[in-house]
C-alpha cells in the first residue's frame, strides 16, 4: 500500500491526470495474470472480458485519447503492480486472519512510517503548505486510505481477489458522477460509455459465476 500510494503520487509530478486515471485501473488485469501465473489459480472466464470492458470504460472516462505519454506513466503502471499485489495479498490474510480492523489499522501505521521517514529525507517540509491542505489530507488520511481500505479488507473476506479488483474500477464510475454532481463537469458521450462498460463488466464478473451455480 505504502509503495503504490507513494509511486502514484510522485508519477503525477511527471504526468497528468488522464494519464494516472488510465494507467492505474491496470491493476484490473495485472490481478488475474499474477494469480494465473504465479498462484495457477483458476478463474472464471468472465473475468477476462470484464477485465476487457473496465479498460476501456476507463479509457473513455479519463479522456486518455487526448493526451500524451510521459516518462511518469511507467510510474504510474509500476504504481499499479503495487495495487495488484496489494489486493492479492489482503485476499490471502484476511482469508487465514479474521481480523480486519487491527489489520487495518496496522496498514495505515506502516504506511505512515514509511511515508514521514521518506518525507523526511527525500522532500521539504514546510508547515504553512500542510495547513493550506488540511481539508485534502483529513479527507485522503481519513476516508480514502483509513475507512474505504478497512472496507477493502473486511469485503475480501467473501469475495475472491480478480472480482475484487474489477469491482474497484467502479473508482471512475463514482469520479465521474461526483465531478458531475459536486463541479457541475457534465457528463460527455463517452464518458457516460465508459460508466456503462465498467458497470457491465462488474456485473458479468459477479453475475456469470452464479448463473453456472444457479443452472445446475
């Protein structure tokens, strides 16, 4: 969580949003291709289609058609191999370890460490900068990366990882809808394309695996 959290913040020194919103959601299919090879794990075939159809339902979200490669992009995918890891790797715990909330709380502690030591050493400090931010970092410290990833771990208990990772693509489904509630950004054709091939592509990874169950 640490090095996917501090290589995606760095990386969008060096690239733009577009291009971060695009190339992150590849934890989506780097989570199946690692359980397949390295776990020979078995998956239903829904999910690779729903893999395919939550890209590019990112990639009309994001805009990425009009903007340009960076150097931070290979950040920004690097960035995403440490979600990828980071989804798999709660599935295996909290599956051998039913305790979610200490898990959790132990994350965000590593996290923190490791974060103000390299903050320490790698940035500069300056307090007036932090206290202009207060609203941004209350809200990522404390909605974004403690409640939202303690309810990560505690829905990995019943749900197996490559779902998983499909299901929090819908990130972008609830970007573009907030931007358009809260900033009034309305809603392009694509974009509302791209919401509905990430909805579809949730849908046939949790709704094809019952059907085969449900059938017999």
């Amino acid at each position: 969580m640490f090095l996917g959290t501090y290589v995606q913040q760095a990386a969008l020194l060096y690239t733009d949003i577009a291009n971060a919103a695009f190339f992150t959601i590849f934890y989506v299919p780097m989570v199946p291709i690692i359980l397949f090879i390295f776990y020979s794990k078995s998956l239903h075939w829904s999910i690779w289609p729903s893999v395919l159809f939550c890209i590019m339902g990112v990639y009309l979200l994001s805009d990425f058609s009009n903007a340009t490669i960076r150097l931070g992009d290979s950040l920004v995918i690097l960035c995403a191999f440490f979600w990828s890891l980071h989804i798999i790797f709660i599935g295996h715990f909290i599956k051998n370890f039913n305790i979610p909330l200490f898990f959790g709380a132990l994350q965000a502690l590593v996290v923190g460490l490791f974060s103000i030591i390299f903050a320490i050493f790698f940035e500069t400090i300056t307090i007036t900068n932090i206290l202009n931010e207060t609203m941004s970092i209350v809200y990522a410290g404390i909605l974004s990366g403690g409640i939202a990833f303690t309810l990560q771990i505690y829905a990995q208990k019943n749900i197996p990882a490559a779902p998983a990772a499909i299901i929090f693509s819908l990130e972008g489904v609830f970007a573009a809808i907030a931007a358009w509630i809260i900033l009034d950004q309305v809603l392009g054709l694509n974009n509302i394309i791209g919401c509905c091939l990430i909805l579809g592509g949730v849908m046939l990874s949790q709704l094809a695996p019952t059907y085969k169950k449900n059938y017999k």
